[in-house]
C-alpha cells in the first residue's frame, strides 16, 4: 500500500466493521489512507459471529488514526503506544512508566482518553484513535496548546502530550472548568519538572478564552 | 593588557542600586542597564521550541529511529552481591531477530578487587552485566530472559547503619575511588580512608576547611542544639529515562544522547573506544530531563556502541523504568549529627557536623557546605562519611548534598530560635549576613503573612495548621570552558550555536534572548542550534552553571558579529561604526537620525555570506576567578511553607510556598518560575513522599515503579508564590545566573519546620508520612 | 511482554470454551499453555509485562455484547455489567443517587485514563499489588514459593500491609470499589462453561488466604462474571466512603471504609461496615456493626464502634499506624451517616 497521507476527513461516521480492521497478512507494509468512505465497502452486515485468533505471529490490522487510515504489521503483544511510536513514527505519544501510572501515553479511544501502553493494539478494534499529534488541526494550534505555549507549561516536555491530552479533554467537555477541575483532570499525569502550577494556569485560560 | 573601565548596576533595585567601577578586557561588550531598561531580558518570552513540545513534534533521543536500527536490551544482576561463574547465552543467540549479544568481561584496573574472573564482581542488583541488540524491543527482551547467569553468591548489606557495623559484610575489600558522575558532590577523598564500608571524612570543600576551636566554641556558648536528622535515598526519576542511540559508521561515532552534557559525553566515548574527540559527535536536541543524574556516557553509551559495532548498524537503548531506578542514580540518604552553640543573645559560637550516607558502590554521599557557609560561626567543623552497600550508584541530584545538608541545619537553627524564645525569622536576621537574603525574607514574609504564624502546636481542632521557613545559599559556579557561535548571514538570518544542551531549563530560549537583546532584533528573528558537539564547547548542565557560563559568551560573540556588520554599514554610510546601532531590526546612526537601515538589508553587505564569529567568556570581572574555574557568590533563597495536619491520620499537605530568590540578573521570568515552581515541588517530594524502599534481606528494590515510587502529582501541589529578586554583581556581560539548584534547597526543611509548627513535635526525619506524624504524636502503640 | 495469540470473544459460551486459566493459577503455577481472560487488561497486562505470567493465548472479553450495561430500578436494585468501565459507572446517576458510598470509592480509584480502561469485572478480579508478589525476584507463598517476605519482622517492607487476618498472606487486596460494593451487600453473578449461573455475595466471592494461598477470589478457570448486583437499598439507608492515602491525586489505599447505615431518625437500625486495606480481602467488621445496632449516631458511639473494629487488629513491624488512621476514618465515616 503506499504510503500516501491526504486531507482526513475525521467526521466520517462510517465505522470499519472488525473483519476489514484485521486484513490478513499477507499485507505487511505499513500505510495509510484517507478514511472516506470510497476508500472501503464497510457493511455492517460484515460482524463477526464466531470468535477470531491472531497471532501470534504479525497480523496486518488497520487502524483509524487522526482522521486517516494506517496499516500496519503487528503482534498481539504489541501495545497500542508502541505501534504509534514504532510502527507509525508518531513518537509525540511517549511511554514513561509502561504500566498506566503516569499518563504520558495518553491517548483518545472514541474520545476517551486511555493509557496507549496497558492496551494491546488489538484492543482498538475500529475505535477511532487520536494522538498528540492529531489536536492542532490544519496546522492551527489548539487553545489549550496555545495557552501552554503563553503560560510556559513546559520544562523537558516529556510529560507535555500527555497534558496536552487530558487538559484539552477537559476544556473540550467542561466549558467553564475550575481549578479543582484541571487537577482532576491531570490527577494521573506525572510531571517530574514540577510544571503543574503552570498547566493549571494555562488550561483556565485556554477555558476562558474557548467560552 | 588591554582593559577599559566602566562604571556597572550594582545592588538591588529597590533596596540598594548604585553603580561600580570595574575594569574589564577591552573586547568586552558595553555595559547592559539593569533590565528595566532592556528590551527581551528580563521579560516573559515565550521558549522558542514550545511549539514543537507542545504538538508533540520535539524529538527526543528515546523517539529516535534511524534506518535498519536495532533495539537493545541490557542484562543486569539480579543478586546483590556475587561472584559470575558463567554466563549461558546459548539458547538467546539462537532467538529469531537476536544480531548480537555483548557481555562485559572483567577488565582488571588498578585498585579493583583481585579475585575476579572472566566476568567483573556483582555488586549490587541492577549492575549491568551485558546487552542484546535485536529487530525489536520485545525481543531483546525476550533474549535476556533466556540468557542463565550463574552466580556465587556472596553476603551482602544494604542498610546504611548496618554496613557501619565492624562486622559487616564488606562490599569493596579495597579503596575505591567511583565519585558520584557529574555535577558538583563538593569536596572528595579518595575512598581510602576509614575502615570497612565507612570511607572518609571530607572535612573541606572549597570553602575551606576547619575553622577556629569547636571546643572553645562550645565552651562560649550559652545554649547548645544536639540533634540528629535522617534523609532518605531519593532516584531522580525522569520522565525520558537514560539512554542513547549508538551509529558507529566506519568514518564517524554518532551518538544521540539523553544527556545533561555532551561533551562529556563525547569525550568518555572518544576515550573509552580511543577515538579522537573530532571522530564522536554527540547530539542531544531534546532531552527529557535529568536532574543531575545524566552526565555521562555511563555503561549504556559504551554498550550500545559496542552492539553497533558488532552488527554495523544504529543501535537504540533506553533504560525501562526499572533499570531506571535501580541504576542510573539516586540521592545518598544521611544520618546527620549536628550540634550548634550560641550565646544568650543569639550569635552562633560553634557549630559541628558529622553525616554519614550511602551511594550505594559509589562514593559522594556528603552533606554539602550549608552548615559552613549560610551562616557566619567562628568555630566550625565537619565530618563527611562515605558508607559503600550492596545498592545502586548515588549520582548528582539538584544541589548535591547541600538539599540533605539544609534540612538538619535550617531545622537546627529554628530549634536554636525556639530555645532563644526568637522568631525564628528574625532569628535568622540576627545571624545571617548575606543582604539579598535579608530582603528576600522582609519581601516574602509580607507576601506569605508571616505575622499570622503561631506558637507550635497550639491550633485548636483536628486539622492543625503550620508555618515554617528554610533558607539556602548556592554558589555561583562557572565553567570557563564555555564557548558560543553567533553567525549572520547575508539573508538576514541569525544562528547560535554550542554544545551546549537545553535540558528544559529553557537554554534554547534565554540565549536567543540574549542574541536578540544584542543585534537588537525579535527572538523570532533568531535560530538555535544548540546540543551538538559539533558546534563550540558549552558546559555541562549541572551545579546550575549554564546560565552564567553560557550566556557571557552568547553575548559577546553576538557583540563581535554585530560589530562586523555594523562596520560594513559604517563604510557604506561614510562614517564611524561606533556611532551606529541596532534597534527594533533596523541599523541607525547616534549622529543622523535619517540614516536607516533595516538589519537584513545591512546583512547583504557582506563580502562572504556570513559573518561568524566565536566568543567565550572573560574572567568575572573584578578579578574573582579561582583557580579551577569556579566562582563565589551567594545566590541566596528563603522559602516559606505553610502546611496543614491531620493528627487523626496523619496526612500532610503543603497548602502553600513562597520561594524567594536571587539569580542575578533574571533572564526569562516564566522559565524562572517554572524552574523555581519544579525545584519546590522536588522539594515537597522529598520532605513528604518519595523513598527508595530497598529490601535488606534480598538487596532489592521494592518500589521500582512510578505509582508506588511516590511524588506529587496534581492535587499535591501547593499554591506557590515566587519572588525573584533582581541583584546585580556585576561579575559578566549579562550578570546572570542559573536557578535550578537554589529552588531545590530549602524546601523540605521550611516543610519541617512548618509541620513542627502545626503539631508542637518535631520531626527530624524525612519523609514525613501519616506513619511517622502518628507516631510522632504517640498515637502509634 | 511474551508473545501470545489473541482470541476475540464474541460470546460468553465462546470465551469460556477458549479459557484454560485464571491469572491467579498461572501466578501460582505457571504452564506454558494459559489461555487467559482480559477485559480492561490492566492487570492482566501488568503481570505479563512483569513475566509472572506468559499465557499463551488472550482470550478478549472486552468486546463480548450485552456486558456493559447500568441499569436501576427501585424494587429490584443496581445491576452493573461486567464490562462496564469505572468512568461509566462514576457518571452514572442512579449510583451517585442511591449508592453514594459506591460512587464516592469510584471517584478516589486510579486515575481518568485508566478508569476509562478498567471494568468492573477486572477491578474486583484482580490481583493484590503487595510489591513482594508483584516482583519477578520474590517467590512468596502465593507464587507457590516458601516464605512471606513481607512479614519478615526485620526485613520485610510491610507498611502499606494488612493488620487484620493476616496470618497466612499479610497483602492488600487492591480494589477499593469492592470495600463499597461488599458494604452495598453486593453480589457477583458468575456464569461458567456448562452455561450455569450463580449468584455469590461480595463476602462468599473474595477467598482469604488462609482458606486457599492462592486465590483470592472463587473465580475458576472456565467461570466468567458476567455482572455485579446490587439490592435497593431502604429509604432511610445512607452511606459513606472515605479513602486515607498517602497522595490525594493517585495512590493505593492506606485504608478506606464504606459504612452504609439504615437509619432511624438519629439511631442505626443496621450497619454494614467494610474495611479495604486492612486485610488481604476487603473485611466487614461485624464488630463495629454489632457496635453500632440499635445506637444513636454520634461521636461517642461511633469512636466506639471504630475502637471495637481495631480490636482484632495485629499490626506488623512497620504498619502500626494504620490502626489509628482506620479509628479515624471508620468513626469519621459513621458521623457523616445524619
């Protein structure tokens, strides 16, 4: 497949039903394509009635990923933060403690932000993924990041993506958050520099200034 | 010599300003006013590689991946202390994907234990034993599960008191002479002295040695403070853990580096494989923090290169968490003993140190030089043991000694203040002579209201409030050996460039600042390539050094570029360079305000298509270079805590700093916030939550981890208030200096204190937990 | 982590045809051929990525339909899905409204990310997270090996251990939600491979270590739980939840207490009282409710319905404070029931 990214079209209501996720393997290149709905026949008459094995051996699966569809050549114990960071080079998705502790792998799943490294890549299924890499849109920063940028709230910016995840859920969900909000919201974000009184500061005024 | 004199800013604005002669080299750039005056210094300028840390573009040395790159595994010990009889790597040579595996064979030097064999002496859990390069993470770790070691074990000691014991088990039978790696563990010996696992004493640091009659001391004094403090082992915990990525190509040893310093870097790799130091380029362009701990090339540098070497391709190693903990560094824990004397009135008239402490197998676990210089005392004596056990490396840790120095002395001195029946603030005014400090504590007392501060203990209710404070003194340390490149090109593009790294403190940012300032241009205008040993020798980050020693040079290249322009514009203009200038990006004249130039159209005047040039610093000026290249200086800080306490359960929180400080010329005001906001929060860390939980009866450590290896995260985090105060010394061509390791210094003891003041028990341990307060509070039976 | 093949469950006749293992089985004698389940996969993954496990196969039972479904009716009670996540359950209303104890232990569990992981089946159903069982160096007797490190008076690091039965295992069991969930005298329903169901109380489910090493809940290989359920509580039942830790933000229990009282006027007509982190299974203290029946709620009663609960207490070498701090928050608790 070649490796060509467009413009995505990351409204596209069109899920991928679980067979056309997992291909077989006979594809290995990783790749992506953009997710429209020429791109696949998905027919939601294509679910799956009897259980599947993988593995464990590399499968080529597809993914959603901000907006575009990758393939990509993967075991059953391949994590979902090492296929981003290894597979797909969307290294913005950083692993710090590899067991769910410190947040700095967090990802969106359909929205929700999850721990990228305590999750199989199989584990997405046809959920939509977004990373890091995925919140600036054509090129536009998100307030939040903004406001991160304005505010200093990065030291070594290792935790940074992983604030950037939880602060922008946060705004994006609770226009009028406060301080005890972005707390809660980073409450599993290790951040080792001490930047936290400058995130709080920066994710209220990214909030003010979305309202 | 050529020398010109000029008169600088002197003092503190606002409390005591004047100006000074001094007479500098005659190259020097002019004098800069203090910063009211300028235009980006001083200032909140956004970090210029925000951006990219913030979309998730920045790359890190972890994130590297370069074609046909391979992932390694390290193989570590997992008994504390053994003799290798042999080493099976039969069935991990044979796993699909594995290239290569390396193991480290005994290299017998001067001064090791004799009886060792093929494979070196293990001496802790955690000691790297060999690596496996593989096509992927999982499998080389796969490998290294399938590697046997077979050890004979020896018996081994890992809690400091215990290997103080005569008898017990020896963990170097010879001296030893590992120091700490990196950064400032002040005075050292050479591991030779003591008797069994007790190395030492350092008795001196730079600041000298003993002084005066202890005896006498004593004898003078009116009331005597004895007391003993305990600190605990703390491992610095990075979010981006140690490592490198090794291409050794036949011409050329590239190493991208999570490191604090490359050129140290650079020159252990060179020396380690006897390359010339022009045939290793290390580049660190993102580095995800360090703390002291990343100086070196340590043994994942040479493994990796060694794994590349074998296999001909770039090799990718990263510590785990795990490995990361167990060792790559920690703090050394303490046993301090101190006593102070002082007379009825308050002055101090003796004051004695003993501590001991552990760096696992290394040595440098010193209290520092808070106990001999924050205070004036005329009798003064120290003793600083080194305890070797059976556990990781110590390593530098913001302020080396001097964090775990300043929570026994500052808790002294307000027991001292209480037996004296004094504020224990303006006990501090009666005793302390540095002037920035004194206004740090008037200016941070209003801000903090420390009026509303009463008697210990006396709250009423469950949850019982406190107010405390600590203080500290950081020298002002610069490494000479600094170097900086300024180029303008003929497009109007301005470039910086060093060795120098940014390991998030924001160097990147303060040096574009500086080169703005000067060519008198916006920060944008200016591009940084820093974190390359290609490029000029910077210092390494660490004894807070890099401010002072990076931006001087920054300066004066951008100074002697300017100056080279500037001619060209003056020999088109017919008239003298040293009447033009440059301001908001346009050349000007002092003499015609019609002559007008905009800085890019001035760049193409240029004969080549640069001018480059490539400057490093003078001696301070006024004369107060030390011989190894150090200067004095007080960069001093008072912080004040408030806490508050549940004596039913013992939980602790800090509801709010104040941290006041001083770093000469502050730069960048959101980077020294964040910076002096980082150092608190470390600070809170040690005194209530993190600790490295060994097991003595198997060497190992229990809490390897992020969740169960304890720091703050958000809720923890106190309402803090900084205050910079501006001094001007007049020492540099910008005057300015780092904040990293004052910010670290003086919390957890203005923690302590602030907990002694809610409760009326004095807790001389850290870290205080619900445990200990219950305790403290004889609630425990 | 090992390599393993991955088996997408579409049913619970499916998933339990595949499974050959529970975790803890693996744990205390590990083969080379578990099919495991994972739901959430947290701590499922955590032992494999520990290599204290190494399944063969993964059986995933995420996706199973019909799992993860809320629902409350006022006579018949809360019936929670298996696979029905923490973040669910924490935004639910009919929990906060009836259940409140319950909701408060939800919102002190873990963090936003992994409460959007974790499921409510895998929550109860995992493992202690004694850092003696959970090390790869440290063959303890629930690994099947011959000695308690933690208890050892001298070396063992049991600080954050058990002071109440801990005769045989002196180890935390890790959910807090099940101190809520035992307290609501929740019950689990259990389906196994013959298609049979079950319903066993919280305090029938979760096994003490003298009663077998090494499990800590009933649960057998070819069992599944397929939801947890919850009697309507009374009209003038109220409830508490208070969790003590050492850091607010995201920490493991030092002690947390679920107390939910039937009320009449200001007397306790009944109480249900259950200690998490005092045991190595979350413990009801029949001593502090037996203290509390037929008493009025007040501080003098409730201090000595804690006092009685810390009379069975046996603190090791290093935990000793915990039986202040539990006095503290189980008093504390009961005075919030007015």
């Amino acid at each position: 497949m070649e490796d060509k990214k467009q413009g995505a079209d990351s409204n596209s209501k069109k899920g991928i039903s679980r067979r056309s996720f997992i291909r077989g393997a006979g594809l290995s290149t990783a790749g992506s394509v953009l997710l429209t709905t020429n791109a696949f026949a998905f027919g939601s008459e294509e679910k799956l009635t009897a259980g599947k094995e993988f593995g464990p051996g590399a499968t080529t699966i597809q993914m959603k990923i901000n907006g575009m569809v990758e393939s990509l050549s993967v075991e059953p114990r391949t994590t979902l933060a090492a296929a981003l960071r290894d597979h797909l080079e969307l290294t913005g998705t950083k692993v710090v403690c590899d067991r769910g502790s410190c947040s700095a792998c967090t990802v969106y799943l359909d929205g929700k932000p999850v721990n990228s490294c305590m999750m199989s890549v199989f584990d997405v299924g046809d959920k939509e993924i977004t990373t890091i890499e995925g919140i600036a849109k054509n090129g536009e920063l998100h307030p939040v990041q903004e406001a991160f940028i304005e505010h200093d709230a990065s030291q070594c910016g290792y935790c940074t993506p992983g604030m950037v995840m939880s602060c922008v859920h946060l705004v994006e969900n609770n226009t009028n958050p406060t301080l005890d909000d972005v707390k809660n919201a980073t409450r599993g974000n290790l951040c080792r520099c001490g930047t936290h009184p400058h995130v709080f500061k920066a994710t209220l005024a990214a909030a003010n200034k979305t309202n | 010599m050529d020398t010109r004199k000029e008169k600088f800013p002197y003092g503190i604005p606002g409390h005591n300003l004047s100006e000074i002669e001094r007479e500098i080299p005659i190259e020097e750039p002019p004098v800069w006013p203090i910063n009211d005056k300028l235009k980006i210094i001083g200032k909140r300028v956004n970090r210029i590689d925000a951006v990219d840390k913030v979309t998730g573009k920045a790359k890190y040395t972890s994130d590297m991946k370069l074609p046909g790159m391979l992932y390694a595994k390290m193989l570590r010990s997992k008994v504390p202390h053994a003799a290798i009889k042999s080493i099976d790597i039969s069935e991990a040579k044979s796993l699909a994907g594995v290239h290569a595996i390396y193991l480290i064979e005994n290299t017998q030097k001067e001064g090791e234990e004799k009886n060792n064999g093929k494979f070196p002496m293990v001496k802790y859990v955690g000691q790297p034993l060999g690596g496996v390069a593989a096509d992927s993470l999982e499998i080389a770790k796969d490998a290294i599960s399938l590697i046997k070691v077979n050890y004979e074990e020896k018996p081994f000691v890992i809690d400091l008191e215990a290997a103080m014991e005569m008898d017990a088990p020896i963990v170097f039978d010879v001296p030893i002479t590992r120091q700490a790696d990196g950064g400032d563990v002040g005075e050292v010996h050479d591991g030779s002295k003591g008797q069994g696992n007790v190395r030492g004493p350092s008795t001196s640091s730079f600041f000298g040695g003993p002084r005066g009659d202890l005896e006498q001391g004593f004898n003078e004094a009116d009331i005597i403070v004895e007391k003993t403090y305990r600190t605990q082992v703390q491992t610095h915990m990075p979010l981006e853990t140690h490592g490198v990525v090794v291409d050794w190509r036949p011409d050329m040893m590239m190493v991208y580096a999570s490191t604090q310093n490359t050129n140290a870097v650079r020159n252990e790799m060179a020396s380690i494989f006897g390359l010339p130091k022009s045939k290793v380029r290390v580049v660190c362009d993102f580095m995800g923090g360090g703390f002291g701990a990343k100086h070196s090339a340590g043994s994942f540098g040479p493994m990796a290169a060694n794994l590349s070497k074998k296999t001909g391709r770039p090799v990718w190693l990263m510590m785990d968490r795990q490995e990361e903990h167990i060792a790559e560094g920690n703090r050394p824990n303490s046993i301090q003993y101190l006593k102070i004397g002082a007379k009825k009135n308050g002055t101090l008239t003796a004051i004695q140190q003993r501590s001991h402490g552990t760096a696992g197998v290394g040595l440098g676990a010193g209290v520092g030089r808070i106990a001999q210089v924050l205070y004036p005392c005329p009798n003064f004596a120290t003793e600083q043991y080194d305890v070797l056990t059976n556990a990781g490396p110590g390593a530098a840790w913001r302020a080396p000694g001097n964090v775990q120095g300043a929570f026994g002395l500052e808790q002294a001195i307000d027991e001292m203040a209480e037996k004296l029946n004094m504020d224990p603030l303006k006990y501090r005014d009666l005793i302390d002579k540095s002037e920035v400090r004194k206004i740090e504590r008037q200016r941070g007392a209003k801000l903090f209201n420390w009026s509303r501060r009463q008697p210990a203990g006396s709250g009423k209710g469950l949850v019982k409030k406190g107010l405390g404070v600590g203080q500290s003194t950081w020298p002002r340390f610069v490494t000479l050996d600094s170097s900086v490149e300024v180029k303008i090109h003929n497009d109007g593009g301005v470039e910086i460039r060093s060795s120098v790294q940014d390991i998030g403190t924001g160097t990147k940012t303060i040096l574009a600042q500086v080169v703005a300032e000067e060519l008198g241009l916006q920060v944008n205008d200016i591009t940084v390539n820093i974190g390359d040993t290609f490029f000029p020798v910077g210092p390494g980050s660490g004894g807070s050094v890099v401010t002072g020693s990076i931006t001087p040079p920054t300066r004066n290249a951008a100074f002697e570029a300017k100056t080279a322009l500037l001619k060209l514009v003056a020999k088109k203009w017919e008239t003298d360079s040293s009447e033009l200038f440059i301001e908001n990006g346009q050349v000007g004249s002092k003499k015609d305000a019609n002559l007008k130039m905009p800085f890019k159209e001035a760049t193409k005047l240029m004969r080549t298509s640069q001018i480059s040039k490539i400057a490093s610093r003078s001696d301070d000026y006024g004369g107060f270079q030390q011989p190894w290249g150090l200067a004095y200086g007080d960069l001093g800080s008072v912080q004040f805590a408030e806490v508050s306490v549940n004596t039913d359960t013992g939980f602790v929180k800090v509801d709010k700093i104040v941290a006041a400080h001083s770093c000469g010329r502050p730069l960048n005001i959101g980077q020294l916030e964040s910076q002096i906001n980082g150092g608190v929060i470390q600070g809170i860390s040690y005194a209530l939550y993190e600790n490295r939980i060994m097991d003595t009866g198997t060497g190992h450590m229990m809490n390897a981890n992020v969740d169960q290896y304890k720091v703050p995260y958000s809720m923890e985090i106190p309402e803090i208030e900084t205050l910079i105060v501006e001094e001007y010394s007049a020492l540099s061509s910008t005057d300015a200096y780092g904040i990293g390791e004052p910010a670290n210094i003086a919390t957890a003891a203005a923690v302590a204190n602030a907990v002694y003041n809610a409760i009326g028990v004095r807790l001389h341990e850290i870290p205080i937990t619900p445990s200990s307060i219950l305790k403290a509070l004889n609630k425990v039976s | 982590m090992n390599k393993f093949s991955w088996y997408e469950a579409t049913s619970i006749e499916d998933a339990l045809q595949q499974v050959n293992k529970t975790v803890s089985e693996e744990l205390y004698q590990s083969t080379n051929n578990a099919a495991v389940f994972k739901s959430g996969g947290i701590d499922v993954f955590d032992w494999v990525k520990e290599g204290l496990i190494n399944p063969q196969k993964i059986i995933n039972i995420r996706n199973i339909p019909g799992l993860d479904v809320i629902s409350y009716d006022a006579k018949d009670g809360l019936r929670i899905g298996s696979n029905v996540t923490l973040a669910e359950m924490a935004s639910n209303s009919d929990i906060k409204n009836h259940y409140l104890a319950l909701h408060q232990a939800i919102n002190h569990a873990a963090t936003p990310q992994l409460r959007n992981m974790s499921t409510l089946g895998g929550n109860i159903a995992q493992r202690n997270r004694c850092w003696y069982f959970r090390s790869a160096d440290h063959q303890c007797f629930r690994k099947s090996g011959d000695r308690c490190f933690a208890r050892h008076s001298e070396t063992g690091e049991n600080e954050n251990h058990a002071i109440i039965d801990n005769g045989s295992c002196v180890s935390l069991h890790a959910s807090s939600i099940s101190t809520a969930l035992m307290a609501f005298n929740a019950s689990v329903v259990i389906v196994n491979s013959k298609g049979e169901k079950k319903k066993v109380l919280m305090d029938d489910f979760f096994v003490s270590a003298g009663q077998d090493i090494a499990m800590e809940t009933i649960l057998q290989a070819k069992e599944i739980i397929t939801e947890i359920v919850l009697p309507a509580p009374s009209k003038n039942t109220k409830s508490y939840y208070i969790k003590q830790v050492a850091r607010e933000s995201y920490d493991w229990s030092l002690g947390d207490v679920a107390v939910v009282i039937e009320t009449s006027g200001d007397t306790c007509k009944s109480a249900s009282i259950v200690l998490g982190a005092a045991a190595p299974v979350p413990y009801r203290s029949v001593q502090a409710q037996q203290a509390m029946e037929k008493k009025s709620i007040n501080n003098t009663n409730a201090m000595a319905a804690a006092e009685a609960a810390m009379s069975v207490a046996r603190p090791l070498s290093k935990n000793g404070y915990k039986v202040p701090l539990f006095k503290s928050i189980i008093s504390e608790a009961i005075l919030k029931i007015t």
